[in-house]
C-alpha cells in the first residue's frame, strides 16, 4: 500500500511499506533535467547531481562516502533527460541516518572553487570516456536527429565548453529556480513505518524556492539522417519512429509491440538478425517515453560492409511485421514476459522506490501491480497490429558513426 502526502510547501513524499524486507531506500527526485537547459547551460543538471557529493557545511565529501560505507549502505545519483534523482539504499536500523545525510547534501552543499575545479575535470573525462563507446554516442546522436535544437536533442552531460561555464553561483541559482518544493518528490520503500513520512516532513516540509516555471515548448520528431566518421570495428546504426508519451493510454500495446520486436533474446529482431544471418552480436529495440512524446529506437552493431545488409533485413523485418501482424503466440508469451519482469523487479526495494518515484512525478499517480496486470492482459492482436502501422512509418530518424562516415545508399 503507497502513502501519498503533500507537505505544506508542496514536496510531495510517497511510502509504501514492506516490513517483510530489512532494508530502506530512499530516494530524493527533482522534476528537472536535461531538457530544463538551454545551450548555454547544457550539462548543469548532472553537473549538479555530481556537486552534492563534493562536501557539506558539516560533512567534506571523503566524510560523505564514509557516512554511508560505515553503515553497509549504498549511495548514488543520476540525472536523465527530465528528471535527477539522489538516492541511498541502506538497513532499515539506519533510515533516519541515510535521511539526513540525504537532506544535508541537497540543502547544505558548498560547492566550493576546489572541488569545482575537480569535479569538472572528471565530468571531462566522463564525456571523453562516452566518446570512447560509439554504440553509446549512437543514440544521443538520434535524439538529436529526431528533435533538432529542442533540449530533448541535447546530451545529458553537456559540452566541454558549457561546463567550463558553471560556478558556485550559477549552481545555487539554479537549485533556486529549478529545485522548488512542488518539483521534488522524496520516495520511500521498505520497512520503515507510516510515520516515517513526518521524519522527511521535518527536514523537506518548509523551504521555499523560486517560482518554477517550465519554459516548455513542446518537441516535434523530425527525420532526419546524421552521420559520423568515426575510427571503429563495427558500424553502429540506430532508427528512430515517433512513439508515445509516458502517460499514453495505448503505452501497454506499444511495450508488448517493443518486446516481440526487439525486446529479447527470442523478439524477431534478435532472431533474423543476430541467429539467422549472424550480421550483429548487439540489436534491440526499446520505447524512450518522456512527458510529452517518445521514440522507439532500433540498434544494431555491424561490419562497415554489412552496414546495407543489416538495415535492409531490419526494414524487410519490419514490412512483415506490418503485413502479417503479430502471432497469438508471441502475443501471450510477450505478455507473461512482462508480467514476470515487472514482478521480478519489484522484489527490491530500490526499484520499488523509483517506480514510485517516477510515477509521482511524471504521472501524479500510482496503478496497484493488479491494475497494470489487467493493462497488460487488455492487450489484444489487433491493437499492436495497429500500433505497428501507426508506428513503423516512412517517417523516421537515422543515426550513424562508422570508419567511412557516410549513409550508406540502403538508407533512404
């Protein structure tokens, strides 16, 4: 059973309790990411994420990582396209601990020019690493294929040259505007009791911010074509389709559509691709669904000279799909499978806290395991047939790095 309850400046906290666990996590989410930049501070919002553990009024960062080895606890941060969140996993005995040290990192970091300094040359070396793996790069470069110059095309980590831009100041300035109270949510799984909500109210339930204001403009998809030259062994190919936003009501046709498509070891992508013709040892598909669209992306790895083979057997892949629709087989089994994953998942306390995190803060509400059961059984043949013609369309984005650079002419 999740407890929802709004503190009086509007941080939201969510609990659900399992005492049949001996572990907590905690996790604080802010509604703010990379698509709350512009191209001026692109790369601030996981800039941010890293400063919090660079050391408090009371706490240097050595002591921070300390805080939670000594206790046997885990904690961690990431930042994604439209939300931050920082979050500690530890013993239900040391809950109150991990909370205020959780508390101290958000509202007492210091960022001082030190550890600014630092901090930032590792952020270059965390990008030059990301340069480093093409088939991850890949898909940064299809977002920005697909939405152009809206932040949801920037990269989450920014540029080398914004980051050279961030102060002290210019931190705490966007804390201010972007870390209101009605944009965080605290989010509890585990086995501490109902009136764990009121230790967080204590420490979350009274600052104020600025007044946040999304400049949104929502996101068009666009096709187009980039490429990049790139010393590598393999090609790397990602294709880009408009999919749906996070809150779709056909969301669940589209995740059993993904998972026969791509989604595993037996989705007929792996199958043709990889077990029949042995162009790729890495394809898959999956859906990205933000607040207000989506993509569903396809990857695959090849030789440079596999590269026309490879996307023709994927389009080949895709006309037969929207021809002759998916099987009553691979619609049942496709369906069990993401039962089990869901339920599998959820036997960690980490990864109840994030779904209850997330659903709180992109959907504003919570569906019981029972209700997103009978979505995903309400899935029928027909609604992911239509869902893969509304889909895989001529409309599409393509990203590309390989040794030659080029499209090659496959590539419509």
């Amino acid at each position: 059973m999740i407890k929802k309850y709004t503190c009086q400046n509007g941080v939201r906290i969510v609990l659900e309790r399992i005492p049949t666990v001996r572990s907590v996590a905690i996790g604080v989410w802010i509604g703010t990411g990379s698509r709350d930049e512009n191209q001026e501070n692109n790369g601030i919002s996981h800039f941010l994420e890293h400063m919090f553990f660079k050391g408090t009024t009371t706490r240097t960062a050595k002591e921070i990582a300390e805080s939670f080895d000594s206790i046997g606890g885990q904690v961690n941060a990431f930042t994604s396209k439209e939300y931050t969140c920082y979050y500690a996993k530890v013993l239900d005995t040391h809950a109150k601990y991990a909370l205020d040290v959780l508390a101290d990192m958000f509202f007492n970091s210091t960022f001082v020019e030190e550890e600014l300094n630092k901090e930032r040359n590792v952020v270059l070396e965390e990008i030059k690493m990301y340069e480093d793996t093409p088939d991850d790069i890949v898909h940064d470069l299809l977002s920005k294929a697909v939405y152009e110059n809206h932040p949801l095309g920037y990269p989450i980590l920014g540029t080398e040259e914004t980051l050279n831009t961030f102060t002290g100041e210019k931190l705490k300035e966007y804390i201010y505007e972007r870390y209101t109270p009605e944009n965080v949510v605290i989010s509890i799984a585990g086995n501490v009791p109902d009136t764990f909500i009121h230790e967080v109210e204590n420490y979350f339930g009274s600052y104020q911010g600025g007044s946040s204001t999304k400049s949104e403009f929502p996101p068009s998809f666009h096709a187009n074509r980039i490429a990049r030259k790139k010393e590598t062994e393999q090609a790397h190919l990602c294709i880009g389709f408009n999919g749906l936003n996070v809150g779709h009501e056909e969301i669940y046709s589209l995740i059993v559509l993904n998972n026969i498509l791509g989604g595993s070891m037996s989705s007929r992508l792996f199958q043709e691709v990889r077990e029949q013709r042995g162009l790729a040892y890495s394809v898959f598909s999956y859906h990205s669904a933000y607040q207000d669209s989506g993509i569903v992306t396809i990857y695959g790895g090849t030789g440079a000279k596999q590269l026309d083979v490879l996307f023709e057997t994927i389009d080949e892949t895709l006309q037969r799909l929207k021809q002759e629709g998916i099987t009553e087989k691979e619609l049942t089994n496709s369906k069990e499978q993401l039962k089990g994953n869901l339920m599998l998942s959820l036997e960690s306390t980490n990864s109840r806290m994030s779904r209850n995190g997330k659903n709180e803060l992109l959907l504003k509400r919570h569906r019981s395991l029972d209700e997103i059961i009978e979505q995903i059984d309400h899935v029928t043949k027909v609604g992911v047939d239509q869902m893969a013609n509304r889909i895989f369309t001529d409309h599409y984005s393509v990203s590309l790095i390989s040794p030659e650079g080029g499209m090659p002419n496959s590539i419509r």
